[in-house]
C-alpha cells in the first residue's frame, strides 16, 4: 500500500508524537508498504539531519524548519507558515499516496494544511490530552475542516475527549488505538555499563514533565545511587544551578536513539515522575521493553501504559518518590517481577500490532475511495 504519514512536529527533534509517527512508518515499511513521512525537519537539505537510516527505507520528506511554540505546558517545534503548508500539499500530490494519515490533525502546519486540503482518504490521530481555553476556542474554528477526516482515532480516552470537547462535531466517531513501542528494538539492545544502582530520567526539562521531584527524592537516596538525566529543555539550567554539584547526577543531554535505547537497559530503575499532561506513556512502556523497572507518577495516561507493570506514587510527592525508588532498588525479587510484568506489558504494544491495526482501517477507506 502507499501511505503517507504527517506530523505537525519536527522530526529531527525528540519528542512523543515524532517517535510514534517513525516508529509506524517502519512498522509499515517492514512489511513491505510504500511509505513517505512528511514533517518539519532541523538542518539543510530535503531530510535535514534526519538519517535515512532511522526510517529503514520509507522516505521522509521535509516540508519547513521546526520553530518551538508552547503547546499544552511544553515546547513544540513546530512550522506553521504558509511556505510549509504549501509544501504538504504539493508533496502529497507528487506522491499520490492511497491514504494519508495526519497526526494531530489540527495543529497549523503540515498536520492542518494536509486536511484541509490534502487528497483523501484522510485518517486522524489525536494525542493531546487537556484543552484550556485557547485550544478550545481554536478547535472550534479549525473544527469545520473534520468533515474530512474519514477516520478518526485518540490514542487514550484522555486523548479522545480532549478531541472531542474542541471538536465537537467529532463527537461519539472517534475510536482508540494506542501508542505502540518497538519492542525488538528495546529488547536486542547491549544495555549501557554501571557500576552503581542507577537510575534513569528520560524528558524534556520542563516543569510538567516532574525532573524536579525527582532530583529532590534523589537526594533523600543512599550515596551509592547513582542517577542518568537525559535530555534537555527550558529548566535544564536552573536544575544544573541547584543539583549540578552532586557528582552522582550525569546530564546527558540529548543523545541518539541507540544509546538511549542501552540507557534505558542499562538502568536498574526507570523514573518518570510527570505532574500531568500525559495522555499515555509510551516511555515507560520502551523502558519495560529494555527489561528496566518502572516507577511513575500515579496518572491515568501512565496507568493506562503501564498497568499493573509499573509502581505508582502520588503525583509530585518527593518523599514517596524515593520510597519508592528506593524498595525497587533494595529489593531483588520486586525489581525482577516487575521487569517480567514490564516485558509482558510491552508486548501488548508492539508498534507491529499497532499498524496492523491503523492498517485495516487504510485498506477500508482505500476501497471505499475506489468503489466511489
């Protein structure tokens, strides 16, 4: 099949939905579809620095440069010009894709210049979960244009009633097929060397995303803990200011799929201590499927990851964050039951089940659009 994917956001940079529209496009790939992503990208050139290797034979296609705005509590990059929209559109018909599959339909860009005037059929995934007032206000504006989206789904009930309360007219026609994970590709990883318990923290440094509580429940941990911080963001120098003297923090940085793949092995234990905004969690679900233990704040995207896989606390509560933490790394047989639950729970996200699934629903609309 030929399937085009969009993503409103820069794929050259981390992020949850960029890391689900890569993880589908070689799913897809694998299988033998034809496939093309067409996103915002860093860099010169048609893929910025994006490697062909990362998408392991589907094509990706550049259509602007990503610049960050604030969405819902975090820093999106973006490429809501004119110049980028007019570029999905003609990429889209120099491709001729059967179906095309935008993600976050209505995010101004790529995503918003695919739907309104992309060929169809059209499939739209949501994954925000929260709406305040500006995105309520502007998803009734940009509403009118889900008349042609032809399948619709939210990756969580969360997900879906974002949707829903800014787009009414989505209402009781959107269904739910959750993030994936590529378990194989967690699994057959060389986990990274240590030499000390260690944690890892994997995120953006941002407040919502908890790094804080955690490296105030660090401190409350024994001197032999040693913790991984990976990535960066808006808080990343203020956190260096308060915890940069504590020699067992290593900040990382941005680093590349692979050693964050064997970091996530590596870890004894697998942090993510968010205070909201969640809507799943595939991060827990990649950490389970590197064989690491997970403790997470008690939220309903992170429960609906997780399950029973992972240990639950109260969202931004440092002291039962290293309680926990701590029982995790002190007791063994804890730890191994749930690396086993992790592993179990991973599997049911497999990214390869997943675009079975959306897959069934292009194969619909394909012949839908023929026979019409």
């Amino acid at each position: 099949m030929r399937i085009a994917i969009v993503c409103p956001y820069s794929c050259t940079m981390p992020g949850g939905v960029q890391s689900q529209v890569l993880g589908l496009a070689r799913a897809l790939r694998s299988r033998g579809d034809d496939v093309a992503v067409l996103a915002p990208a860093e860099g010169t050139g048609m893929t910025g620095r994006l490697e062909a290797a990362a998408l392991d034979g589907a094509v990706f296609i550049k259509v602007g440069d990503g610049t960050a705005v604030s969405v819902n509590g975090s820093r999106a990059p973006v490429s809501p010009w004119p110049a980028t929209m007019w570029r999905t559109v003609s990429a889209l018909h120099d491709f001729a894709p059967e179906v095309v599959h935008v993600h976050e339909p209505f995010v101004p860009g790529p995503s918003l210049a695919a739907v309104v005037t992309g060929p169809r059929p059209i499939v739209g995934t949501f994954h925000r979960s929260g709406a305040d007032l500006a995105y309520r206000a502007y998803g009734h504006v940009v509403g009118a244009w889900s008349r042609r989206l032809d399948a619709a789904f939210a990756v969580s009930e969360e997900a879906s009633a974002t949707a829903q309360a800014c787009v009414g007219r989505l209402s009781s026609r959107v269904g739910i097929i959750p993030n994936g994970v590529e378990v194989q590709r967690f699994a057959s990883v060389d986990p990274w060397p240590t030499s000390a318990p260690t944690i890892a923290f994997v995120g953006r440094h941002e407040a919502r995303k908890g790094l804080g509580v955690l490296l105030d429940a660090f401190g409350l941990l024994p001197e032999s803990t040693h913790l991984w911080v990976l990535g960066d963001g808006p808080e990343t120098e203020r956190l260096r200011g308060r915890f940069g003297s504590d020699s067992r923090i290593e900040w990382l940085g941005s680093v590349d799929d692979d050693e964050r793949a064997a970091r996530l092995a590596g870890a004894d234990v697998f942090v993510a201590p968010s205070l909201g905004g969640e809507s799943f969690g595939v991060v827990l679900l990649e950490a389970m499927a590197a064989g690491t233990a997970v403790v997470a704040s008690d939220l309903p995207g992170y429960q609906l990851a997780a399950g029973r896989a992972a240990r639950f606390v109260p969202v931004g509560d440092r002291v039962a964050l290293a309680e926990a933490v701590s029982a995790v790394l002190l007791d063994d047989a804890e730890r191994e039951a749930l690396r086993d639950r992790g592993r179990q729970r991973a599997s049911e996200f497999d990214m390869r089940a997943i675009a079975e699934l959306y897959r069934d629903t292009y194969i619909r609309l394909g012949r839908t659009a023929r026979s019409g």
